[in-house]
C-alpha cells in the first residue's frame, strides 16, 4: 500500500512575528517543529506499512525551513519527501492550501491511503485534509482514532461521534484525518536522522504544478484574515492587605476598572 502523509510545520512556541500586511504568521524566520497531530498520523502510516507493506511519502507545503520537518518525517520512517514551495504559494488559506497539495499528489504518482493530522496548533482549522480529498475526487473520513484494514478494497475508521464510538468505511483510494494522542508515535534515533538526511526529497514549485497566479496564494484565497496579532503579555503581582472586606472591596474595584477598560 502506497501512503501518502501530509505534514505541517508550525510555531515551537507561542514567539511569533505576524505579517502587517497580510496578516499571517512570519513562517520563514520562525523556529518550526513537526505539528503534533501530524506525528499521529505518520505513526499510522508506519502500522499499516508494517501490516502490509508498501510506501510511506511526505507532503508538506511551506517555505524551504520545512524541509527541516520533511527531514524529521522521514526520520520516524517515511522514504521520501515532498516540499512543495513557492512565493506565491505566499499568504494561502486553507482552500489554497489544499489546492498544490492535491496536484502534487496526484503529480507524484498513485496513492491508495492519504493521511494526515486532524488539524494544525497553529490553525487548528481542520479543514485541509477533507478539501484534499474533495480535489482529489476521493473519499475521506476525519478525525479517527484507528484504522482498520483486511487487505480488501475498503478501508475503515474508527472515531468518536456524539459521545459514541462508529465505524465508517470508505473505498481506496481514500483519505482520514487522524487525531492527535490516538497513538503513540515513535521516536526518531540518531542512526534513522542521519539516515534521513541521505532520503530523496523531491521539490514542486508553481512551474511544476501549473497553477494562475489567481487560483493560489493571497490572491486565491477565498478567507481572508482581518487581524491578527501578538498578545501582549503583562503580568505582574499585588500584595493585598488588611480584612477579608478590604481585600473583597478592592479586587472588585479593579476589575470594575478592567470592564470600563473592554
């Protein structure tokens, strides 16, 4: 089985700069680390190749930095990696997102699985993996906890739904999100990172992948977003005395002040 895993890199930490322009998260200077949800699904991806074999490859779009986390992909067991990269892929919402994507994928060559995480700790908008499929023309299922496969043409997804536990199953090729803590993911060793480094790594620009400048990027972006900044973060400690009234009368008085603030 051929399996295809979208990855995603995203912030360390919350030490982000944002675009004044555009709105979005800084990607090219930030310190990146594999989106968590992400390594729950590469996990899946090794458990069923380990089941009945195969080919694991990575896909990820962003700036040349993620080929530091196409680099980890392949370190917990992926054999190549796809860095799909252009400036004007600059700006992209979801939708122009899954866009280079799905043309990538189909680009490269024949999947019978795709998967991915649930959704990103950065976006967190969990919206890719189906728009993926949709381009794709194939079937999905989001969000399962475990996936079931007999080596017949169906597959099947197990996930929560309304306090239940259901079984869904789709014809390959196919394509389920996976989410995050559902598994445990592997730990990359120093032989399989230096090993890693040695592992093709394929790029697609827009050259490669045909698109008008008007279908990706800002410009075909349907979602725009209005604001988006850094909180500032101020915290500081009081010492409050005197009776149990006083101290009651205070804190009330200051966040009478903090509402004619809002």
């Amino acid at each position: 089985m051929n399996i295809a895993v979208l990855i995603k890199q995203v912030p360390v930490s919350n030490n982000v700069s944002v675009d004044p322009e555009t709105h979005a998260l800084v990607r090219t200077s930030m310190e990146g680390m594999l989106n968590p949800a992400d390594l729950n699904a590469i996990e899946a991806a090794m458990l069923l190749k380990e089941q009945v074999g195969g080919k694991v490859v990575a896909f990820t779009m962003g700036p040349t930095e993620a080929e530091k986390s196409l680099r980890d992909a392949m370190a917990l067991g992926c054999e190549e990696g796809v860095l799909i990269s252009d400036r004007c892929f600059g700006g992209a919402d979801t939708l122009a997102t899954a866009k280079p994507l799905a043309r990538a994928i189909g680009k490269y060559g024949t999947f019978e699985l795709i998967l991915g995480g649930a959704m990103s700790s950065d976006g967190a908008t969990g919206q890719v993996g189906a728009m993926v499929a949709e381009y794709l023309g194939i079937p999905h299922i989001s969000e399962v906890s475990g996936i079931e496969y007999d080596g017949q043409e169906g597959i099947r997804g197990i996930k929560q739904c309304q306090g239940e536990e259901v079984t869904l199953e789709a014809q390959l090729p196919a394509l389920m999100t996976v989410c995050f803590g559902c598994n445990e993911p592997r730990l990359a060793t120093l032989r399989t990172k230096r090993k890693a480094k040695e592992k093709p790594l394929k790029l697609y620009t827009n050259e490669d992948l045909g698109f008008a400048q008007e279908e990706i990027g800002l410009k075909g972006s349907p979602t725009l977003v209005a604001d988006s900044f850094v909180p500032e973060r101020t915290r500081k400690a009081v010492m409050l005395k005197g009776t149990p009234e006083e101290m009651a009368a205070k804190i009330r008085e200051w966040i009478e002040i903090e509402k004619g603030k809002n």
